[in-house]
C-alpha cells in the first residue's frame, strides 16, 4: 500500500514538474516578445490640410449598397472560444434573413474557410488574445499572425503588433477600441499604419477613439459590426452593419470599395427582446444613402427617406451643424474645418455614421507618417531586459546550488 502511495506521489511529482517547465518556457517565450519589442518614435498629430477636399462617395447612387458583417464568432478551437453555439450554417441563415450580403466569420485567431466558394466570400479572422482585448479585425487575410502581447500594451506594443499584421491582409481594423480599455482615445492620435477603426461594435460604440483618429490627420475608415458571440440571443443579432457601395458583389471588389472608403457604419435602433420578424421587417426597409456631393466648398448628403436629424461633426468630434427633418442637407465647410463627418439619424433611431470629406493637398488621401523604430533606444532596452534576465536565472542557479549543499550537510 505504502509503495503504491509512493509510485502515486512520484508521477504526481513528475506531472508537476512537467507543467511548471511547460509554465516556465512560455512565460520565457513572451518574456523574450516583449523584451525585443521595438521603441518607436512617434510623429507629431496634425490635422488633415489642403485647399482641395477629398470625398470617398464620390459617384455613388442608391442602387449598389451591400450590406455586410464582419465580425462574429462560429464554433472553433474544440469550443474553448467565445462562439461555441454557432455553427456556420445557422450563421448563414440568420444573416440571410437579416438581409446581409457579405457574412464573414471572424473566429479567434482562425480563418474560417465556411463559404469560400461563394463570389463574395472574405476571408477574416479576429486577431488577438490579450487580456485587455487588444484585438484587431483582419479582412482579405492570407494568414493568421500568432505574435501578441498578451499581458502588458504599451503603444510601442500596439504600434509594433499593427506593423506585424499589416503584411498579412489587405485592411486592418483596430477592434472595439473602447471596450476593457484597451484603446484609449489619445492611442488613436498617435498610433500609425492602420486602416480604420470598428467604431460600431456590440460591445461597445467608439465615436472619440475614431475623432481622435481624424482630428490628428489619420483618415481612419469606419467599420460597423455585430460582433455576436451567440446568435440565438436576439439582442446580439442584426443591430450593426457596414454598408459597402459595390457595383458588383465580389470579395475582391468588396474589399477594393472598402479600401477607397466606400462605406458606412449604420447602427440598427432596436427594442430589448425585439422579435426576429420585427427585426427582418426592419432590416430589409433600411435607408438608402442617394448622394454626398461636394460642390466648390459645400457637402451635400441626401438619403431616400426623411431623416430626423443631419448631424455634421468637425475636428475634436464637436457638432459644426445640425438639419432637422429633411432627406437631404447641406454644410458649407469653413476655413478652420479640417474633416467633416455625416451623422444621419432616422425616426426610429437607426443612425448612418458616414466617412469624413477632409481637407487634402491633392495627393493620397489615405497616406499619414509612420512611425519609425527609435534603433538606441531599442537597442538599450534590449540589453537592459536580457542583462536583468540572466541576472534572475544566475540568481536562481546559484541559490539551486546552495541549497543542494546545504540538503547534504
């Protein structure tokens, strides 16, 4: 008996022993992440300028706008992640019903390959898996980056991870920045090389981390997702979605009007408990945006139905004007505007959060400066952080040694 308690004892010990090396050699790896981590210099914010305006709707009608999601989660990773209760299939059903063009699943680190051989097929993962939910939404992806900073985002952090993914996809969006804090606003101002931002999420509304964003010269697109974890919830369903103007339902052309900022965020206004043939009724009769003009210095935004309220917000996210009950108004932008940004709230309280028109000297509209790899500084923290590591392991050898002398005394 007492031997069997022993050989019992001994593979207890020996599993213990086993899963510290394994927590000892993981903690090593992110240490050594973020010990080489790169120190950036950062540019100076500065708002959009120019004598010319750049309008991304330039163009456009009523009759191309597709209506997409591009966040929501599906049954992966042997169902330890967020989305165990849906699978692809009902996702698809779901998101038919709703009228929804471009359904792309964006499993935790995972690209789903659920609907590749549909035209319009994206494909998408959500990266990320830090404890502050740093996490960033991967369109036109061709493979999942695994480096993260799990622990501590500092924005060296969160610019070097941007920097990591940007090779990996056509469009990064930084996710649902105001949600578990770990985006604050003042990120935006200074964070670089990055597409847009997913303004409209089901966890959280980012409206300041996006102004922050434009008021500092970045002309981040909007991205408007449900970001729904269970779809037979019917509060997390149907409530976002990015509206693309795309003459043909293509993934290439999808992604292409994205990138030329083709697109808004609508925010679906709905009850607590809304029934679903409520919630269908009232996703296939949404506005249609017709027109946003620029004619010498004055915006023009009209819609096929009458709006409760035509909201025209400028830099630091302060309302430059307001236009009640109509289906199409107009702002002349002023010399100190920088940006202006359409909001477009309906009866029922659905709202069209649309792109900015930004001042621009005539050249890339989308082009900002990037921030650059301070080398000295990067370098001294690098030796610093491997000194102070081989500092600790010798500490722990010598005293592992003391100890062994002392146990044969």
């Amino acid at each position: 008996m007492l031997k069997g308690i022993k050989i019992i004892w001994r593979i207890i010990s020996l599993l213990l022993k086993a899963l510290l090396f394994i927590i000892i050699v993981i903690a090593l790896i992110f240490t050594l992440k973020y010990i080489t981590s790169p120190y950036y210099v950062f540019p100076d914010p500065k708002p959009f300028s120019g004598d010319q305006f750049f309008n991304p709707y330039e163009g456009i009608d009523s009759n191309y706008w597709r209506k997409g999601n591009f966040q929501i989660q599906s049954e992966a990773w042997l169902g330890i992640t967020d989305g165990r209760k849906n699978t692809n299939e009902a996702i698809d059903s779901v998101y038919g019903l709703l009228g929804y063009d471009i359904i792309a699943i964006s499993d935790y680190q995972k690209i789903n390959r659920h609907g590749e051989d549909r035209d319009s097929y994206i494909p998408v993962y959500e990266h990320g898996y830090g404890v502050y939910k740093n996490h960033h939404v991967m369109i036109g992806a061709d493979r999942v980056v695994w480096k993260d900073y799990p622990i501590i985002h500092t924005i060296h952090h969160k610019q070097h991870m941007v920097n990591t993914l940007r090779s990996s996809c056509e469009l990064v969006f930084i996710a649902h920045p105001k949600y578990a804090g770990g985006w604050e606003p003042e990120d935006m101002a200074w964070i670089t090389n990055y597409d847009g931002i997913e303004v409209l999420n089901g966890f959280r509304i980012s409206l300041a981390h996006w102004d922050a964003a434009l008021s500092a010269g970045k002309n981040m697109r909007i991205l408007a997702d449900d970001d729904a974890h269970d779809i037979t919830n019917i509060n997390e369903i149907g409530n976002y979605a990015t509206l693309i103007y795309s003459p043909v339902l293509h993934g290439d052309s999808i992604v292409s009007a994205m990138k030329a900022g083709k697109a808004f965020g609508a925010g679906i206004y709905r009850l607590w408990g809304e029934p679903m043939d409520k919630k269908i009724e009232k996703a296939h009769s949404l506005p249609k945006l017709s027109k946003v003009e620029m004619n010498g210095d004055t915006l023009t935004v009209g819609v096929n139905k009458v709006a409760t309220q035509f909201r025209f917000i400028g830099q630091g996210g302060i309302l430059l004007d307001s236009v009640a009950d109509v289906n199409e108004a107009s702002y002349v932008i002023r010399d100190k505007d920088t940006y202006v940004r359409t909001e477009i709230i309906f009866p029922n309280l659905t709202t069209y959060y649309l792109n900015p028109v930004i001042r621009y000297d005539g050249g890339d509209p989308w082009e900002h400066e990037i921030a650059k790899v301070d080398q000295l500084r990067t370098w001294l923290l690098r030796i610093i952080g491997f000194a102070t590591l081989i500092f600790i392991f010798l500490n722990i050898y010598y005293l592992r040694k003391r100890l062994r002398k002392r146990a044969r005394r």
